[in-house]
C-alpha cells in the first residue's frame, strides 16, 4: 500500500495550519528579537543557565544565547514535517503535533525572558 502524501502548497494554505504555522513564527522570532534587543553583542559573557540551589552553572559567549530559540525552530520545522505527513491519512494528529509545537515555543519564549532577566 503506497502512502499519500498531501500537496504541500495546499496543506500550507489550509487556514488552520496557516495560523499554528503563523503562531509559532511569531514565538519563535519573538524569541530572537527579544535577544538581540536585550543582550548587547559586546558583552563578553552570558549567563545562559541558572539553577536555584547553585546560581549561575552556565556560562558562555554572546552566540551560544541563541540555542534556545534555534531548538525551538528545530522542533518547529520537525513537527511540521511530522503533520504534513500525516495530514492525508489523519488531520487531527496534524492539528496535534501543531499545537504541542506551539506550547514548547511559548516556553522557549518565557525561558528566553528569564534568559534575558538573569543576564540584566
């Protein structure tokens, strides 16, 4: 039994994949912004991770800030995929692996706000 693949274009401009797709570039450039905007690039370190009990157990340069929001965008870019695929033979495990990527990108941003708070 081969398996259908739905036409990209088509899924794309379905409008509720449109506005999860839509949601989650938002979050996730949000999350970009907020640290280009926040963090100058000429600070030499950055606390990138802070535990309650030790304080501050990760230090490191301007650009190692980002993996945080790039993570995001990986498992963005990964559940789209996953629900294109499974579009054609169920649309709400579509729908599902949207809005799971959705919430993990709102806590990428909120990490990010403590990110940014932790370093200010």
């Amino acid at each position: 039994m081969k398996m259908r693949i739905y036409p990209l274009k088509i899924y794309l401009i379905t409008p509720v994949i449109a506005i999860f797709s839509a949601i989650n570039l938002f979050f996730i450039l949000l999350s970009f912004f907020w640290l280009i905007i926040q963090i100058p690039r000429n600070i030499g370190q950055v606390f990138l991770h802070y535990n309650i009990l030790f304080g501050v157990d990760r230090i490191g340069s301007w650009g190692q800030i980002f993996i945080l929001p790039l993570t995001g965008l990986l498992f963005f870019l990964l559940n789209e995929i996953l629900a294109w695929f499974f579009y054609s033979k169920d649309k709400m495990i579509s729908y599902f692996l949207n809005i799971c990527s959705i919430l993990l990108n709102i806590f990428v941003f909120v990490a990010v706000i403590l990110t940014v708070f932790i370093n200010t």
